[in-house]
C-alpha cells in the first residue's frame, strides 16, 4: 500500500510538471518580427469600428510593387516633424516609411507610419 501511494504521487509531481511546461509554451507565443517598407501611399481606407472593419493603407513600394497594410489598434502616425499626426494626414501621393509585422493569417499589420516627405 504504501508503494503505491509513492507511486501515485510520483505519477501526480510528473504530471503537473509536464502541464506547467505546456502552459508555458502556450502562453509565450514567439514575437512577431518587425519589418521595414518604405515606399509612397496610394490609397487610405478608413476601417469602420462597428463592422469591425480595419484601416487599410495600399502602398506602393520603390520596386513599384503595391502592398496591403491594416493599421494596428496601437500604430503611431508620425509627420516629417516628428510629431503625431492623425489618419487624414496620410494622403494619396505621401511618402512614408511603415514599420510592420506579418500576422499568422498573413496579413501586413502596421505598428507605426512616419512620414518622410
């Protein structure tokens, strides 16, 4: 009797151990790695916070190709000054610099735009 209690207790350390491992693992997904474009607005999109629609920013990059960007809830929208700026500043034709991310489902996620002419 009392072998089997050590073992049952033996069996129960192992196994909280082995979830606490898992959790770990679950709870500390790897960072997303940040990215440069740098290139000129073509079209800004306004998101709709009741559709739950994002704001989408097109781009065209200095190798001409078009890229698709949703602002982040948290983005930084930066002038040529350096100071804040609002979404209406970022205008068709606007040069930029936009930090970014690539979400698991693939889409271009902008942490911060800066404004570079």
């Amino acid at each position: 009797m009392k072998k089997l209690t050590v073992l049952l207790s033996v069996l129960l350390v192992l196994g909280l151990v082995s979830m606490s491992f898992a959790q770990q693992k679950a709870a500390n997904p790897p960072a997303a790695q940040a990215k440069t474009f740098t290139g000129t607005i073509s079209k800004v999109t306004p998101g709709d916070p009741a559709k739950k629609t994002p704001t989408e920013i097109v781009a065209v990059g200095n190798d001409q190709k078009e890229v698709t960007f949703h602002l982040g809830r948290n983005a930084v929208l930066t002038g040529a000054d350096g100071k804040s700026i609002t979404l209406d500043k970022l205008t068709s034709g606007t040069k930029v610099e936009i930090k970014y991310y690539v979400s698991r489902g693939g889409v271009n996620i902008a942490r911060s735009i800066k404004v570079t002419g």
